[in-house]
C-alpha cells in the first residue's frame, strides 16, 4: 500500500517540520535512523523536461545516468551530467529542467519513520515563484559515532549509486512481500554511501589549517575552549581563524563546540551520570541552561533521551 490516510500524512509531515531548527537540519545519528522510499523510478525524459519552481515534502535523489539536466536552488544552478546526482529537501524551492535528453533515476524519501510503508509526496507537492528560488536551501546533516556530524551536498559525482539505485526502483516497483522493509534496507545503504562520499569529499577539501582545532574539539569537548585557543593552534588570528572556520564547515566555532558538547553530553546521560554531573562536566554554569542548550540542539530534553535510550537498550 503505497498511500496512508490524510490525517497519517498530515501528522507525519508536520512531525518532519516541526524537528527543523533554524536554516540547517540534523538528522540525528545514523544508528537511530529508520528511512523511508516514498517513491523511486527509473526513467527516460525528453529534453527541456521541467519541474517547478516547487518544493517537496520530503528529501529527493535525482541521479543522470545519461545526457544532461540543470537544478536551480540555493541563488545557483547546478549542471548534472552522467554519473552525477543532486539532493534537497523538503521546503527548499527549486526548479529542475533537463537540458537533453535524459536517462535517470528518482527517489524521495524521508531519513526516519516509525513505519516503512511508502508515502507517495505529489499531493504534497507545491508550487512556488521563481523569485524564491534565491532562498537559501536546507543543508542536512548525519551525526556519525566518533566521526562528527556529516553534511550532504546539494551536488556531486556518484556513479558507484547506480547500481544500488537500480535494486531500489526494482524493489519499490514489484511490491513483493515485505517490499517496504527491504526498501528501508536498501536506504540505510545509500545513506551509508552518501555519507562516506560526502566525508571523503570534506576531507579531501579541507584546509589542514582548520582540522587542528576541529581535533582539538572532537578529542576534548569538556574543555572550554575559546576562540583565541583554536585560532592559536591553526596560526591564524582570531578574526580571521572564524571567517576561515565558518566558510569551511558552514558553522562557528563556538555552534561547533556546542555540538561536541551535546554529543558528549549524550555519551555521559546513556552511561548513567546524572544531569547535575553531565553539566559540571561540561562547564555549563546551571543544569537549568544546560537542559535548554540540549533541547535546543537536539529537540527533546537530556531526561528524554535517556529514557529513549534506555527503552531502546
């Protein structure tokens, strides 16, 4: 069954906008992710081929096997050619027009539900003006285990997708039995490579100068480190070092060092400390500013998510 009732859409999709926190999203770990396809096909477009200015309900992959499209989002307009692939989400306007003809995949999906039952996103689907298209788009990021948070680019080469593309359009298409579960398999391995692709490719272009600090943060996020402190050990003045830092990983320092921390933070809360502990650790002055700073980032409170952990144990 590839439809829900209104009322299952119309709380699924606001339970999806409502985890949106200011211009970015995290998905949350990549361990507590359960995706959904709601859709997936391959197929061949004429040239000149266009969709929108929209935005969708959901995340879409638009991969080219063969010829040419463009994607207009983000103020830019991205070239896709063979091998190539584009992602955005929900509530970031854009308009996609092939510029031959093209031989592609699609999926829309969405990174976590409690059901894997797809959810088709037309009816979800809306149009907007091309003045809109100079919005900024959602940038989306997976918190990896030890690793750090991991953000997908809304363009790049991936032509080692088409073969795991081509299993997601068959499963979807044939409805065989248990269908729906092996399609949320079959996601968790395209999010498992979109995710190593899109760390190679931050590693590969990161400036040497930067990871000193991002190592710093990531080995010792109790520690309350200051501006002049990251920038002395990247030989940059501190101006320079947070103009430098921001271009590079789309954040500040001090919204980086945040997120070590509630990282942190949720390490010590499944380990048993209490809340008191977990803030004295973390250098917070009260556990009460505490709680907001990890409500904030995380969308729950530190009571919550240990009890979620524990029922998940």
């Amino acid at each position: 069954m590839k439809y829900l009732n209104e009322r299952k859409k119309h709380l699924y999709f606001s339970k999806m906008r409502c985890i949106r926190e200011g211009a970015e999203m995290n998905v949350g770990s990549i361990l507590a992710l359960l995706p959904v396809i709601n859709f997936a096909r391959r197929d061949t477009v004429d040239a000149n081929m266009v969709w929108g200015p929209r935005t969708i309900p959901d995340c879409q992959l638009f991969y080219v096997i063969e010829g040419e499209a463009e994607l207009q989002m983000n103020r830019r307009t991205y070239r896709i050619s063979s091998g190539g692939c584009v992602f955005y989400g929900s509530d970031s306007p854009h308009r996609l027009q092939t510029i031959t003809e093209v031989d592609c995949y699609s999926v829309h999906f969405h990174w976590s539900h409690e059901s894997p039952e797809p959810v088709h996103p037309a009816l979800h689907i809306r149009e907007c003006s091309f003045e809109d298209l100079s919005l900024q788009a959602v940038p989306y990021e997976v918190d990896i285990p030890v690793y750090g948070n991991v953000a997908i680019p809304h363009c790049f080469e991936a032509p080692e997708l088409e073969q795991l593309l081509m299993r997601i359009v068959k499963e979807y298409r044939l409805e065989q039995p248990g269908y729906a579960f092996m399609l949320r398999a079959l996601m968790m391995e395209l999010i498992a490579v979109l995710v190593r692709h899109a760390a190679d490719r931050a590693s590969a272009v990161r400036p040497q100068r930067i990871e000193a600090a991002l190592e710093a943060m990531r080995a010792d996020p109790e520690r309350e480190w200051t501006v002049e402190q990251l920038a002395a050990l990247c030989g940059y003045h501190p101006a320079h070092f947070t103009k430098l830092f921001k271009e590079e990983t789309g954040r500040t320092p001090k919204h980086y060092m945040i997120t070590e921390k509630m990282k942190r933070a949720k390490q010590l809360l499944l380990g048993g400390e209490t809340l008191e502990v977990i803030a004295d650790k973390l250098n917070y002055a009260n556990l009460h500013y505490f709680s907001h700073q990890f409500k904030k980032e995380t969308g729950i409170t530190p009571s919550e998510y240990r009890q979620q952990g524990m029922r998940q144990a």
